[in-house]
C-alpha cells in the first residue's frame, strides 16, 4: 500500500477519529444562516400615519400630509449600528399604499406629494445612509392596498409584483423582504386574491440572497405576537403547507414543532413604544431598557430573531428619548454578553464523537467548531473546568445549526464549594439559547443533554454575568 494511502486508511481507523454528524433535516439554506448571524436588527414604521397620528392610513389621505422637515435617514443608521444591530427594515409601503419611493405604479407616492418638490424618494435616502454606515437595508411591503384602484382585481397581482421589482432592482442589497398577512377591502370594497407564488418569484429574481418573512414564511416566520417573545419551546420546525401569510396558527407559530418538515425559524417583532407608528403623547412610554434586555432574552435567547421597531418622527429623525433606549440597550448587551467567562476552560465530555468534536470545541470562541456525540448517541454531555471559581447568572448555549435543530432537552449543573446543583434547564436550544440562572459562582459547569432528534452538537457554551444595577 503507498504510503499516502496507508496515512489515510491509519487515520479513519484511529479510534476517536470520526466524519461529522450527518445533517438532519430539514437544514437551513444559506440564506437562513446568513440571517442567523445578523440576530437584531430595527424596523421603521414611517408615512402618511405619522402625520395623522394613525396606525392604519385609510389610502385617501392628501400625498401632501407626508412632509417630513429634516429627514436623516443618516441619523437612523448610525444609531442602528452604534447599538450593535445589523440593518433596517423600512415600511416601504403600509396598508394605505402610499409609497415612500417614486414608483411608477400608483399616484400615491412621493412624488405626489410638496416634500422635496416630489422629488424626494426615502428608500435612496436610506440606502445611502445604511451603506456608508455599513449596515443592511430591508423592506416591508404591505400587499393590503387601501389606495389602489385595482386592488381587488387581479391586475393587482402584476402592480405588486412591479413595485417589488422597483423595490429590490433600484437601491442595492436588500437582506429581508417583510410580508404583511393583512387582507382588507381595497377602495372598490373587494379584497385581492394574492398571487403568494408570483410574489416569491419576483423577490428571488431581484434578491436571491434575501430572506422572506411572512406567517408562513418560506424563509422565516412571525413569532405569533407582536410583543417580541419567543416560546421557551422553539423550534425553526414547522409544515410551510399549513399555513399561508395571515392564515396560521399563533400557538404553532410561537413554538415551532420538532417533526416539522421545513426549516423556517422565528423572528420577533415589537415596537420600542406601543404604536408601529410615531406618536407624539406616546414620547414617554418607550420602553426601558430592562424591558428591552428581557425581551432580547426571550427572542435571540430563544432561538428567533429580533426586529425592534423604532418609528421616526414628523422631522424624520428618531426621537431623543428612543435614541437614549436604544443607545442604552446596545450598552447592556454589550456589557452582558461582551466577556465569556467560560471561553477556553478546560472541557471533557461523557460522549465523545473523536477528534475534530471534542468538548473543547463548544468553548473555543468559534461558532464554526463544535462538540458533537457519536452516532446514535441521542444524550450525553460536556463538563467545564474553571482555574478559578466562576460566577454568573446566565448560561449561553449554541447548537450548531447548519446541521439542524437537533436538542429537545437539557440541563446544566454547577460544581459549588464541591457539591454539584442543578441550576437550570429548557427544552429547545436551537441557533441560540440564553439561559438565566441564579447568581452562581462555580468552579466546574456540566451541560447534559436529556434527549435528541439525532447525535446531539454544542458550538458554544458561554458563561456570562448580567450588569449589577
Ligand atoms: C401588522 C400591521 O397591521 C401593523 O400595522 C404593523 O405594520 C405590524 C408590524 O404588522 O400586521
């Protein structure tokens, strides 16, 4: 045998040397795991309702009600991006039609309107404005056309599909395209028929890269509550055929099932203040930022992501008790989750797949390196040794996810003054799983995985310590 061969042939017969765990579907595509990454991003409800003071616009509204004096979309992103999140999802189009672009498929845009002479057009303000911060641009259209005088026909279907193609051909990268299910009446009384495949074709041909949102998904589905919360159960498993945009189960949404065919995970959307919409009396009602922590913990903690509504205000500019929440929120992030504690403590494992899947690869700072059990192996799980006592109060645990959601349930034990205590335990762990625990202070942590789809993996465990207050 030539030498080569016989190196080969020695190192797949070395005991502990092992291949990866087969994926387990359903998996996510690539477009999935690109948005996985991005965790939190803002959305911005903006148009004719913040100067009628309305979350619903009727579509009669006079074009020339939207005149924002001082817009700066510059402002927006920057205090995006100084808050660590990734992009900006803009109402391109809210359920009254108007457009916040020039399109050439309905009177009711801006250019219809005295701002900027009607030449204004916000979605190249903001993509302006999100490229030269460096962060992501997105779009929710509304398909519910309060204003369009064919909605409700289907030469509707062919308007929409234009606008998209307005929308996703002319200002650059688009990371998410936001599908509202709302289905009213249109001007003429009649509601519209939606053509759901056409509408998905259009975006895959201007965007392949970005991911659809909707209650039914394809690529990523509402959470079932508009308060931002994450079932403690979640998985991204769910049948797509059940459901269709404004048609679906909010409990089955909120939690995902683990026999679901399809990979479609969660995102969880809620608003800084209690309208999507500005409103002036509602300045001091923003949330603070506890409640914006709790939240945090309950969507990215939970497996979703998060889309944090911040509307601008009649200027066109975020609101200064806003940016104080947001700015406050990203610190507490940061300081939270900014020092693992756990990173690179020495690590061992009940059940070992072999090299390349040791336990030290859950604590090794790199999502892309992971522990994993062998085959067959449904349970089982890593122990951590700290130099030092540790002390925290959350736990963060990754499987990981381009392989599928695997983990059903799990617990994690601390080693205290030598004795072991149970401190904590869940079901679903998913991309992301953020446990909170009582204040702990350890010198050894045991994560122990009760039950499997398949071999289960870890690609992180992270000890962490809330800001004392
Ligand atoms: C809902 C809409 O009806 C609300 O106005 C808002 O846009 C929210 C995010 O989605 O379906």
């Amino acid at each position: 045998m030539p030498l080569l061969m016989s190196l080969i042939f020695l190192a797949a017969t070395l005991p502990g040397s092992s291949p990866g765990p087969a994926p387990l579907a359903p998996t996510p595509s690539p477009r999935q795991t690109a948005w996985r990454g991005l965790e939190r991003y803002l959305f911005c409800h903006f148009g004719p309702n913040t100067f009628t003071d309305k979350e619903w616009g009727g579509g009669n509204e006079d074009p020339n009600l939207f005149n924002p004096t001082d817009l700066d979309c510059l402002q927006w992103a920057k205090a995006a991006k100084s808050a660590g999140f990734a992009g900006i999802v803009i109402t391109a189009k809210h359920h009254d039609g108007f457009c916040l672009w020039p399109s050439k498929f309905s009177t009711h845009t801006v250019a219809q309107s005295s701002w900027r002479a009607g030449k204004g057009d916000v979605l190249a303000d903001l993509s302006k404005a999100c490229r030269k911060v460096g962060i992501k641009m997105g779009v929710y259209l509304s398909p519910w056309d309060r204003n369009h005088p064919a909605y409700g026909t289907p030469a509707y279907n062919q308007v929409f599909a234009s606008m998209l193609r307005e929308v996703l051909g002319n200002y650059g990268p688009i990371f998410e395209v936001w599908f509202d299910g709302a289905n009213g009446e249109g001007p003429n009384g009649k509601k519209q028929v939606y053509d759901w495949p056409l509408f998905i074709r259009t975006v895959r041909k201007y965007q392949p890269n970005a991911v659809i949102f909707s209650d039914a998904g394809p690529d990523i589905r509402w959470i079932g509550n508009e308060e931002g919360i994450a079932g403690e159960t979640n998985w991204a498993l769910v049948d797509r055929s059940r459901y269709s945009p404004g048609h679906a189960s909010t409990e089955e949404l909120n939690h995902g099932y683990p026999d679901g065919r399809d990979y479609v995970p969660g995102e969880c959307d809620v608003s800084i203040r209690p309208g999507w919409f500005y409103h002036p009396e509602e300045n001091d009602k923003v949330k603070s930022v506890s409640q914006l922590m709790s939240i945090y913990e309950r969507s990215v903690g939970r497996n979703a992501n998060l889309i944090l509504n911040v509307p601008p205000d009649r200027a066109g500019r975020f609101n200064d008790a806003d940016l104080r929440a947001l700015d406050g929120f990203g610190k507490a992030i940061a300081k939270t989750y900014g020092k693992d504690l756990a990173l690179r403590s020495a690590a061992s494992s009940s059940a070992d797949r072999g090299r390349g899947f040791q336990a030290s690869r859950a604590v090794d700072g790199n999502p892309a390196t992971y522990w994993a059990a062998p085959d067959g192996k449904l349970s089982g799980g890593v122990e951590l040794a700290f130099a030092k006592p540790v002390t925290f109060d959350r736990v963060m645990l990754q499987e990981y996810d381009p392989l599928g959601q695997r983990i059903a349930a799990f617990h994690v034990e601390a080693e205290v003054e030598g004795e072991w205590r149970r401190i904590g335990g869940g079901t679903t762990i998913g991309y992301k799983r953020i446990l909170e625990v009582p204040e702990t202070t350890a010198t050894k942590l045991r994560v122990t995985i009760d039950e499997s789809r398949a071999c289960p993996t870890l690609a992180h465990i992270g000890l962490y310590l809330s800001p004392r207050s």
